[in-house]
C-alpha cells in the first residue's frame, strides 16, 4: 500500500474516532478518553491533514473555527417557514388547546409529549447527505441570517451525521442557549475587563451569534439542543419521539428529558413536575411546550397565521419573592460610578439565598418609588442578578424613609458629579482607594503592564496598608516593606519586586492602556502611541485634532484630553517617567524596519506568547493578522501550527521558524536594548 493511501485510510479511522468520542462526550455523557488523549487525536489528525492537503475537508473536526471575520451575514430564506409557539400562563388554557384538538380531529387517538421550553436562540441546520451545509437563525420566521461559521465551533454540533445512509435533506431546529455555569465564568472575565456585563445567558447567546469573528464565538460556552424539523428529504418520522431518538443516533443533541401521556391532565402534572426540575438542567428553562405525538396529525391540525395549532408552550410565571429592604449601600466602581445596591433581609429566590439586588443608580429607585425599610419583591427572570420589581405599598408602616444618594463618595469622602448626560454619580477623586485599588489592578494587569506576581489581593494589601496609591508607587516599593504583606515569603516579594522592575519595558501602547483613560481600551491605545509616538506629543494634543485620526471617535478623544489635563494625572505621569517607565514608541528613532509587512503567528512559541511577538512587529511598524490570505507577507509558526500553516503552504506564503524569527526581530533588539539606557539618562 502506498504511504498515500495509508494516510488517506488513517485520515479517514482518526475523523470517525473523534466523531465517536464527540458523541460520547456531548451526547452521551459517557466519555472514554481523557482531554489529553483527544487533543493527541486532533493532532495527529492535523499533522496528516496539513501533509496531505489533497485529503482536506470541511467536515473534518480539525475544521471548526477556520477562515477570516465576516462583514455581515447573509440573509438566507427559510425553505420551510419557522413558526413560534402560542404561548399561555394558564392551565385553563391549556385545558382549551386539548378540547380545540380533540374537536378538530375527533376520531384520532393520540398522545402529547412535554418538553421543556429553552430560553435561547432559534436556529435551523441543514444536512445535505450528512454534511452540515448551513446554519440560519429565525430571523423574521421567513429569512434569517446566515451563522454557518459560528455554528460550526460549537462543538456539540457534528459537522457530519453520524449515518452510513443519511437523508438527502434533514433540517433540524433547535436553540442555542449558553451553559449557565459558563455565563457565569463569562461575565466574570468580562467584568474584569472592565466590559459590560451581559444580563442573561439569552443575551450573552445572542450577542455571540451576531460576532462576525468566529474565533471570538469559539471562546463563547455556547451549546444546542434540537427539538423540531424544517425541510425533509429521505426521511420520514411517525411521531415527535422517534424523530428525537432518531436526532439523538445522529449525533444531534437532544432536551434530557420529555414525558408522554393521553391526557392533558396528566401534563398538567408533569408540568409541575418539570418546573421543579427547572434549576437542574443546563440552560435556562421558561416553561414547558405541548405538542402532539404523531406527526401525521400536524397537516390536518394545521396552523394559524404565526403558530402550529399542534402545540402550546406553558410558561412559567418569573420567579418572585417578598422580602425587607433594610438599606441602600454604595458600591464605587473603577471608572469612580457610585451604585446603589439593596440590602435585603435573605431570602429564597430560583433556587439561591438573595441578599442583595442591584438598583442601578438613582432614577431607578425614584421610578420604583423604593423607601428604606419597604417590603419588595425581588424577580429573576432569567437575569441572574435579581431586580426589585415593585414595592409592596400596603404593608408600608409609615416608618420607611426616603433615600437620597451621598453628596460625597462614601469611600473617601472626595467630591462626586453627575457628568452631562449621564444618569450616573461619580466619585472625582482619583486617589479614591476604591478607584486606586481597580486601576492599579488594571495596571498591572496581563493586557497592560502585565506584572507577574500582582494580582487582586496583594493589590488590596498594597493599597490598605497605604505603601501603594498609584501605580507610580510600585515603583518605590522595598522588599522589606512587600515582605511585611500576608502570606509573602521572601521568594514571592523577590518575584514581585523584579515584575515592577521588568514591567519598565512595556511598550508604550501598554503604558497607555494601564493609564486606565475612561474609553481607551487595547486598541485605542495602540492607535494613539502610533500617531503620537510619546506622552508628551499625546499631552498636549486637543480634541480637533483627535478626532482627525482613523478609529478615534469624539468620546474617546473628550476623556483622552480631560485626562491629561488633570494635575493629578499629571503628577503620576511625571513620577511614572521618574522611575523609568516607557513613554516612548520603540520605533521612534526611525526605527520601522517591518513597515508594510504583515505578520500571521500561529502554533505555541517558546520564548514569547504569541501576543508578545505581536507586540514586537508592531512595535516595529509591522502589522499582525489573525488569518493567512494573499496578503500575508510571513506567517511564524510555532510548536503544533494548524490549519494556518497549511493555508500558507498552499498560497506559497514565506514560513518562518521561531529561530528565524528572532533573528529577523534580532540586530533590531539590540538597539532597542540601547535606546533605553538611553532613556534612564535623558530623565
Ligand atoms: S417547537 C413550530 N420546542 O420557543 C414550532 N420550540 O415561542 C417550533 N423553543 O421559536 C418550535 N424550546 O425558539 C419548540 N422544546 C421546544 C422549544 C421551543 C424553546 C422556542 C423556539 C420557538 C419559541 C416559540
């Protein structure tokens, strides 16, 4: 046998053996192999894929997040409409949708199946002879956007059926919804980001969906479970069940449970029993949802204008409880924005003991009309902070009191002002210990200084104990003085204190974003050390100016000049430049040597993250992409590159090692190496 033919025969056992194990692990919950072990898998799969490029396939599991962002979505019609449910609240209702059915087709005997009701995204697949071809969202129920690309990372999805004989045609329908506990984690990450946390899982589903980068979805907890079909070619099921189990053999996720009966009765007991499931399960559940059994009954039942007259979704009401509002406290933020929080006497809500309940800012409770000492009632519907939806008027004593928010910053006392056109308070103080302790973190944070060793609690102990108030202060800090902190061995202060010393390097666009300048993130702050190449040029620059440059909007370009025209701002940045930090673009002495090269880098490097050598061809003038096309002039491929590396290959792009790499940054290192001894003297 030729070495061609083997490769093709254990190209083809490696893809069938990681679809079983995708089975085992999403569908059945019964995995084999450890992540190690899959991962070896994928490997070897990707070796031989990128050896053999002839045998590629876009079905392939190397193949789920691969080419370029998008610039929109296609829209895409419906081969079969996408119909919604009629909805109810009441079992009364429910008792009418039996009697219409039962009067509709009075002869038939039937059963009903119960499902529960998943609170996500609408999506419909399309199988072509086993292979997932495409992915659309519900859009208006006639056309909707064409996701394929961000469907396709979603790792319980099989991008090819598991049948030796699949239908010509299998649309399926289902919901994607983010796992629970992963939105959690998601909304941590974000928070400290200092991004906008999203309000429930629903939401955080949807937005992923609309990315247009499906890398950034790869890293969404996103998941799908399939419960309807749309277009049917090949196939035909008898009832709702056997399509399900049938789903299920392909490889489709289906709901974990679902519960039969003759009678509506019946389901109106299985609805109680299902609602007392409803914080086991992984997604966020709303209600349960009726549908007949046999799906030959669906033609003669028919549908109204928007619904199938075969199904009924019951919802169930959001989750209340009444309990006391014994105080309002103050939390004040990074950016200094004072929030008003509900302190509540304990209580029970969807499954969670609730004491405390976000109230926004001050509008909000003047809309609510919240006194202190009102008895409320709290609500998760589907938010996972819980809200107060209303205040229970009658039970009110007459001892309740107004409440107004603080004239001052309840942290440190500083002035606090409502900018224009905000509905938030903020604290004016930038010495506040609660903003200190959030921009020190951001400081030092990976994105930014990226000092090893200091992370939130020492952050804390720093700024308590008053050795810290600015980032600038790390600077002067002692070993003696680190090494009198909790649980700090001389090890861990010697480490600390060389990740001070060491973060003096940074580029300046990290010193810029460690800043913290309201609405300057990564990207913003790449752009202006570019144009600018130092703090100095940067500080004097007005708003006119600003707004000349690609990418800078007005908001960006108000906050960037208030900063700096803060003598506080000033003072730090003086102190920051005293002990030797980098405000100077590396390429400042003329030094732009990658200027009109694009970089890829792919594979794990082992001297630097990939990040890092981002970092320095920028710093050189160079620009970095993410994916390989034409256009790239080099792509740098570390340990276990992928697809990437083939892409390259095949457009015949220039490879380089890590080796070559380095050597190719070298004679350049050296004279940045120079330049900041340079720097320690000039200051
Ligand atoms: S069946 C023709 N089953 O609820 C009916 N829908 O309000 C097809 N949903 O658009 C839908 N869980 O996004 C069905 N088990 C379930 C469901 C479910 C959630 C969603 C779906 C639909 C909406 C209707």
């Amino acid at each position: 046998m030729s070495d061609k033919v083997k490769a093709r025969q254990r190209i083809d056992e490696l893809r069938a053996e990681i679809e079983r194990h995708n089975r085992l692990y999403y569908i059945d919950a019964a995995p084999e192999i450890t992540d190690r072990e899959y991962d070896q898998l994928l490997q070897s799969l990707e070796g031989l894929e990128q050896e053999f490029p002839e045998f590629g396939s876009a079905t392939s599991p190397t193949q789920r997040v691969g080419g370029a962002p998008l610039d929109h979505f296609e829209s895409v019609k419906h081969t079969v409409p996408m119909m919604s449910l009629s909805n109810t609240y009441s079992k009364e209702e429910l008792g009418e949708f039996d009697r219409r059915i039962r009067k509709l087709i009075p002869e038939e005997t039937f059963d009903y199946i119960l499902e529960p009701k998943i609170d996500g995204v609408a999506i419909s697949l399309r199988y072509e002879n086993g292979e997932l071809v495409r992915a659309v969202t519900r859009g208006d129920g006639t056309t909707g956007d064409d996701v394929t690309s961000n469907i396709r990372t979603i790792q319980s999805i099989p991008l090819r059926l598991s049948d030796m004989i699949p239908p010509t045609v299998l649309e399926v329908r289902g919901e994607i919804y983010m796992d629970t506990a992963g939105f959690s984690k998601l909304n941590e990450r974000r928070q400290e980001a200092g991004k906008e946390p999203f309000a429930n899982p629903r939401n955080a589903c949807a937005g992923s969906l609309k990315l247009l980068d499906p890398r950034e979805v790869a890293k969404r907890p996103l998941d799908a479970i399939f419960y309807a079909t749309g277009q049917l070619d090949g196939i035909v099921f008898e009832t709702h069940e056997q399509m399900l189990q049938t789903l299920k053999d392909y490889g489709l996720r289906i709901t974990p449970n679902y519960w039969l009966s003759s009678t509506i009765e019946e389901i109106l007991d299985q609805l109680d029993t299902l609602e007392n499931m409803r914080h086991e399960f992984p997604f966020e559940m709303d209600g349960g949802v009726i549908k007949v059994n046999e799906r030959r009954l669906y033609e003669p039942l028919g549908s109204t204008a928007k619904s199938p007259r075969w199904a009924v979704a019951y919802k169930y009401e959001p989750e209340q409880a009444e309990t006391i509002l014994h105080s309002i406290s103050i939390q004040v933020g990074r950016t200094g924005v004072l929030t008003p929080v509900a302190e509540l006497e304990p209580v029970q809500l969807a499954g969670t003991t609730v004491k405390r309940a976000t109230l926004h800012n001050e509008d909000e409770i003047r809309r609510k009309g919240i006194k202190v000492g009102d008895r409320v009632v709290i609500e998760k519907a589907g938010e996972i902070i819980p809200a107060i939806v209303k205040v229970v008027t009658e039970k009110r004593t007459g001892s309740e009191t107004d409440f107004t928010m603080p004239s001052v910053c309840p942290v440190c006392d500083g002035e606090v002002e409502k900018r224009e056109g905000e509905v938030a308070l903020r604290c004016t103080n930038l010495q506040c210990p609660a903003q200190v302790k959030n921009w020190i973190a951001h400081y030092a944070s990976r994105g930014a200084m990226d000092i090893n060793g200091l992370g939130e609690s020492l952050v804390e102990q720093l700024v308590d104990s008053g050795l810290v108030k600015t980032p600038a202060e790390l600077y002067a800090l002692k070993n003696a003085e680190v090494l009198g902190l909790e649980r700090m061995g001389e090890k861990s202060a010697d480490n600390l204190i060389k990740g001070i010393e060491e973060s003096k390097q940074r580029p300046f666009e990290k010193v810029l974003f460690g800043l913290g300048i309201r609405h300057v993130g990564k990207g913003a702050a790449m752009i202006l050390a570019n144009e600018f190449k130092n703090i100095d040029a940067l500080m004097e620059v007005d708003v006119q100016r600003l707004e000349t440059i690609r990418d800078i909007g007005p908001i960006v370009g108000k906050s960037v000049v208030e900063y700096f025209q803060s003598m506080e701002t000033r003072t730090v940045i003086d102190q920051l430049r005293a002990a030797g930090v980098n405000f100077e673009q590396a390429e400042a002495g003329g030094n732009n040597e990658l200027e009109g090269l694009t970089f890829v880098l792919t594979g794990s490097l082992e001297t630097m993250t990939r990040e890092e050598g981002g970092d320095k061809i920028r710093a050189r003038g160079g620009k970095t992409s993410s994916s390989v096309s034409k256009n790239t002039s080099y792509l740098v491929a570390g340990d276990s590159a992928g697809s990437k590396l083939a892409k390259a290959e095949a457009l015949g792009v220039t490879i380089l090692n890590e080796e070559q790499f380095i050597a190719l940054l070298g004679s350049d290192e050296k004279r940045k190496d120079q330049q900041a001894g340079q720097m320690g003297f000039i200051f």
